[in-house]
C-alpha cells in the first residue's frame, strides 16, 4: 500500500525526484505562510528569523544537527520499512525503547566500565531494545496477518506506558519529585561535538549536539550500502516492490518483513543515544517528543532514499530549531507552527503527492511539443 | 463493593466511552467503505477546538456545533479529495490531518485566546445540561441496584444516548439498507460495485461525510460535556483508541459499542484506583494503573494477531480505486 504512491507515471527523473518534492514543499510553506499571516505575523520576517536562528550562528548550526541526527534516524527507520512494503508508524515507541535500553546499560553498569567499553554497549542495547520492539509488529504482521500500520500504533501506546510505569515506579529517581531516572555516570554520557573539537584544537559553543551525529553519518551509508549493495538489502527491496516475484525468486517474504521491521526499529532505537545519552543524561518520559511522527514527514520528502533523508533531516532540524529560536523573538509565536508547517509537509508532499503529477505531465507534454515544432525544418 | 461506588463507576464509563464510540462508528464508516481514517485523532482535535472557539466568540450552542460540523465535514471531505478523488496514500493522509490539527489547533488558540492554547471556559450557555435527572429518582426506588442504575444511567448529557442510539442508527444503515449493502461492497468489491452502475467515488465520498458529522459530534461533546474548555492535545489518544476498537468490534457497530464500553470502563476504573493499594494477596503496592490504561491496546494487538478470534478487516480496505479506462 506504501508503494502505491509510485507507479504508472512516466515522468522524467528529475522532476519526479526533484521538482515535484520541492514544489509539493512549497505549497506547504505557502499555506503555513497564510496561516503565519492569519495570526497577525509577517511571513517572509517570520521566515527570515527562522533561517537566521538555523544557520546564523555556530550555535544555531549545531542545534539544528542535532535535532536533524535524531530525524535522520527516525527517518531511516520509516524508509528501511517502506522499502519493504511497510508502513512503521512505530518509531516513536521504538525511539522510547531504545531510550530505555540506553538508560538501563547505562544505569546498570556506569561505574563498572569505562566509557570506551560503556558507549558502545549502550548503542547496542539501544538498537536491540528497538528492534524487539519493532519485530513483534513485524513478526504478527509476516505470520499471522496483523496489520502493521495499527500494531505499530498500538505499541507506541504500550511503550508510553512502560516507560511512565518504570518512571514513576523502580526507575525513579529517589531524590526528585518528577517521573525521571537518576542521572547517568560520567562515563555513560556521549561527549558533546564541542568536546571532541576541543580535542582538535577548535573552540565550539556547547550545545546538544554530540558524537551521535557522527552515528547518524555512518546510518546513512550503512543503511545505503545495505539497501543497493547487498544481497540482503535486495531481497528486501524485491519483497516490497513484488512479494510474489520475489517468493519465486528464492526469497522468503516473512523474513524479509521480519529483518525490514527490526532494522528499523534498531534505527529508531538509536534516537535513545543521541537524546538520553547525549543531551538529557537521564530517562526522561517524553523524550522522542514525536520524532517518531517527524520521520514520517522526513522519510516522505526524502523519497525514502538516504540523500533524501539526509537533506529533509537538516530542514526539519533547520525547523526545529529556527522555531524555538522564533518563540523568543516574536511574541505570539508558538512552536506548535513548526508542528503544523510538518503537517502540511507530509499533506502536500505525502497525501496528496500525485495530485500534482497530472498537471506536470502536461506541462511536460506542452514542453515536449513546443520542443519537437521548434527543432523541426 | 457499593452501591454508590458501583454508580459512578458506571456513569464515568458511559461517559468516557461516549466520544470513542462516537469515533468507532465515524471509522467504522469509512473503513467498511474501503477508506482507512488514521485522522480520526486529528479531527476530533479539531472539532473539539471549533467548538470551543467558536462557543467562547458568539456564545452561541448552535453555532458552535455548526463550526465543528464545518469542520469535521471539511476534513472528511479533504481526506476524500486526496484519496479517493486522487490515489494518495490513505494512511499518510490520515497522518498528515493528525500532525496538521495537533500543530494549528495550538497556533490559532494562543493567537486568539493568548492563554497558552487554551481557550476560556464555555460560556454556560453551551454546558450540556443533565438529561433524564427524573427518571433517577424512579429508579431509584427499584430493589436490588436501584441506587447503582440511578446514578450509573441518569442524568447525563444528550450526546451519551444520542451516541447508543448512533450505533442502532449505524446497524440500521449498514446492514438494512440498500446504501449500507453497497458502501459496504464497495469496500470489499469496488469493481464490482462500478460494474453494477453504482458509483464508488460517490460512495466512499457518503461514507466520510458520515465519518465527519460523527467525529464533530464526538469532537462537540468533549468540550461541552467533558471538559469545561479546550485544551491543547485533549483528544489524547481517543481518536486511535477508537480506532482499536473499532478494530477489537470487528468492524461491526455492535462489537464497536461493547469494545469502546470495555475501554471506558478501564479507563473509568484506572482513574478510580489510582494510588491505591493492591490486595495483600497480589503483593501489595500500588495499583499499576499504567498496565490497566494500556491494556485497550495490548487486547487490540492479541485480537489482530488472530489469537482471540479473527478481525478481518474489508478486503479493498487502504486500496485506491480507479475506475478502468478504455484506452
């Protein structure tokens, strides 16, 4: 059902990938400009601020690369999915699960093991925590049918939760009031982008961003290399274009939507490194804050291919980020308008994507034949 | 247990069940026409602030439930636009009016109200008055339970029995009516639905027309029989609650009823034990009233995956149709 946006249409490539997302895009930067000027603010200000706050300052930039590490994987963990005809709207639990496996490697043997060993043991126990996560969905949907779209929905549910169960139950923290675990040890703590270049001699404001952007760097090949340079990753793109074709091909579609969705909630699940162990330095309740839902948006306008994802990541990051800056400066903006600018993005460049393909197609035609009359003698 | 204990038990479940059986019925609509409603929490959202908003400018019940309708219908409509006018995905479409209606709800309520997304409580005149308050103290006089049916039936606002009578009315129109045999067809056999000369566009288009009018009332009523004002993300959840029900009633008005009955009942019942000790017997402690709140969900998936009986959802179900052309 994912794929059937695709299809049929004989576009060339670089409208179909290029121009359509970007004209799609902006028509929701239209609307959400109406909107901004419906509450009484001046659009192109508003948008000037925004950019200014994304990419004005060394500060500016690195927050948006951190909100854009955590979409980059939120996005990924879309695409690897679609890629295999399926649609996971559970990154957000996943996101959460992988938190809470960070958290408790983290919490549980903190002052046992040095970081060098820590670090990497909590990237793993993020991804399994994700992946468990996503492979129930996933496992129901391959041998007993389940659709994945609603147990997907219905384990974000569960995961909330858990994790508001733990928060305020054995992963408490004895000394606060509020639902969240005690702080993470020196040594399970990813250290800060403006620490690593410290180590190189460059002096950068401390912000978020942390060593997971380079993770996320390093999803966005694996995750490409896999896809379109790998058995693996060809018997799970075989399985999502044509499942009865590639079940004659040798391939057995149940794993490959088992091995799809688990990989994507590893993905997801790495969200919980760059937020709990990055930023945050402790379990908090909502801390994938609908990442989960942005990569939908994410993974939509990048075509569900990792240079896509990578670019939309930095505009949502960009977003994000120039949004919160918004808020102090013009009074009577709220970050919710960067909520509903997203929205629009998954309308107009998701839902109603092809509504726009026939109007291309003849403004393609009319270009071809205005081409063809003047070559001709 | 006691009488009184008993009561409001029953009366917090009707209540908390009202706008989920509301939304059941809008996606059982839908869904039974082929088109799967993943907005049904944004546009409960919506309809919840129109009303609200437009409550607190005129001051005027009608008019506000006229907004949520606009609204609701609106969203139906621009749902159908995407996927049954064009082939858009219908599960994006449902995704994207979710995120829209969460993010603009919140941006025109602080524009307009400046109370942080809030709107101001409703006036009075738009509080849902208690219906049927006499008919208690009858009831009350009965032996036995007369004291549990009078406080757990009695005196709640219209939309409570307006939504039991929706699910006769859904019954009646699905599985009675000319209409309902063909949008049902048209959600299991589209092409065969054209082929009889019906339309399935004009169909599916009915079906989330009815979808709209049943989620303004459910919208309506959480802000005028719930909550004294809107507040920001109040739908929280109801919407993909609904839709587990939806799914847990097997996509049949009755099965709706009773799933969304069950589910108001555990959340009734989460609220009531909050912070109360569990029998010495099971442990001690506190009720771990997290597992009661996500257990709606935990019986959907255990339901789907076929190890309670069989959902089967309409076979055209998610599938855009296109009508084939002679080329």
């Amino acid at each position: 059902m994912a794929s059937s946006a695709s299809g049929q249409v004989a576009l060339p490539g670089w409208i179909e990938l290029a121009l359509l997302p970007v004209f799609n895009v902006g028509i929701a930067l239209l609307v959400a400009g109406v909107v901004v000027r419906a509450i009484g603010l001046d659009p192109l200000q508003v948008f000037g601020l925004l950019v200014e706050g994304a990419f004005g300052s060394r500060a500016g930039v690195s927050y948006t690369l951190y909100y854009a590490t955590t979409f980059v994987f939120t996005g990924l963990a879309v695409a690897v999915a679609w890629h295999a005809g399926l649609f996971n709207i559970g990154g957000e639990g996943q996101a959460t699960m992988g938190g809470l496996g960070a958290a408790l490697v983290g919490l549980g043997l903190g002052s046992q093991l040095p970081a060098a060993l820590l670090l990497p043991l909590m990237v793993l126990s993020a991804m399994l925590f994700g992946l468990a996560w996503a492979a129930v969905p996933g496992a129901l949907q391959a041998w007993r049918g389940s659709h994945v779209v609603i147990t997907t929905i219905m384990f974000n549910f569960l995961a909330a939760a858990l994790i508001v169960y733990l928060l305020v139950g054995v992963l408490k923290d004895p000394a606060g009031m509020a639902p969240e675990s005690r702080a993470l040890g020196a040594a399970a703590q990813v250290p800060g982008m403006h620490q690593l270049l410290g180590v190189l001699g460059l002096d950068w404001p401390q912000t978020p961003l942390n060593a997971t952007a380079l993770l996320a760097l390093a999803a966005l090949a694996g995750v490409h290399v896999f896809l379109w340079h790998t058995r693996g990753g060809y018997a799970l793109r075989a399985t999502g274009l044509a499942p009865q074709a590639a079940l004659y091909g040798g391939i057995a579609p149940r794993r490959q939507v088992l091995v799809a969705m688990g990989l994507a909630g590893a993905l997801a699940g790495l969200v919980g490194i760059n937020e709990v162990a990055g930023v945050h330095h402790r379990l908090l309740q909502d801390f994938a804050a609908g990442a989960g839902f942005a990569g939908i948006a994410v993974s939509l306008i990048g075509r569900n291919h990792p240079a896509g994802i990578a670019a939309a990541a930095l505009l949502f990051g960009a977003l994000h980020q120039g949004g919160a800056e918004l808020v102090f400066e013009v009074p009577g903006f709220s970050r919710e308008m960067v909520l509903t600018l997203q929205g629009l993005i998954v309308l107009f460049a998701g839902a109603m994507a092809t509504v726009a393909t026939p109007l291309f197609l003849r403004l393609h035609a009319l270009a071809r034949r205005a081409g063809r009359s003047r070559g001709a003698p | 247990m006691d009488e009184t204990f008993a009561g409001s038990l029953l009366a917090s479940t009707l209540r908390a069940s009202t706008p989920l059986v509301l939304c059941a019925l809008a996606g059982t609509f839908s869904e039974r026409a082929g088109v799967i409603d993943l907005g049904l929490e944004g546009k409960l959202l919506a309809t919840a602030f129109a009303t609200a908003a437009v409550g607190v400018a005129t001051g005027s019940l009608a008019l506000a439930l006229l907004a949520a309708l606009a609204v609701g219908v609106a969203l139906s409509m621009l749902h159908g636009y995407g996927c049954v006018s064009h082939p858009g995905d219908q599960v994006v479409m449902g995704m994207a009016i979710t995120m829209t209606a969460a993010g603009l709800t919140v941006v025109l309520g602080m524009a307009w109200f400046g109370q942080g997304g809030q709107t101001p409580p409703l006036p009075q005149a738009l509080r849902l008055q208690p219906w049927f308050a006499d008919l208690g103290a009858l009831l009350e006089k009965l032996p036995l339970a007369g004291t549990t049916l009078a406080l757990g039936l009695t005196g709640h606002p219209l939309p409570v029995y307006a939504a039991l009578l929706a699910v006769a009315g859904a019954w009646w129109l699905l599985f009675r009516t000319r209409f309902g045999l063909r949008l049902r067809a048209a959600g299991e056999n589209p092409a065969m639905v054209e082929a009889a000369g019906v339309s399935v566009k004009g169909l599916r288009y009915r079906a989330l027309a009815l979808n709209g009018v049943l989620v303004s009332m459910a919208g309506a009523y959480l802000v005028t029989g719930l909550s004294p004002a809107f507040v920001p993300q109040m739908s929280a959840g109801r919407g993909y609650m609904a839709l587990a029900a939806m799914i847990f009633g097997k996509w049949h008005p009755a099965g709706a009823l009773g799933a969304c009955l069950l589910f108001g009942f555990l959340d009734a019942l989460s609220i009531r034990l909050q912070g109360m000790p569990l029998p010495a017997a099971l442990g001690g402690g506190a009720v771990p009233v997290q597992a009661i709140q996500a257990l709606p969900y935990l019986l959907t998936v255990v339901l789907l995956a076929g190890f309670i009986g069989r959902a089967r959802a309409p076979k055209a179900l998610g599938q855009p149709y296109a009508k084939e052309r002679r080329a």
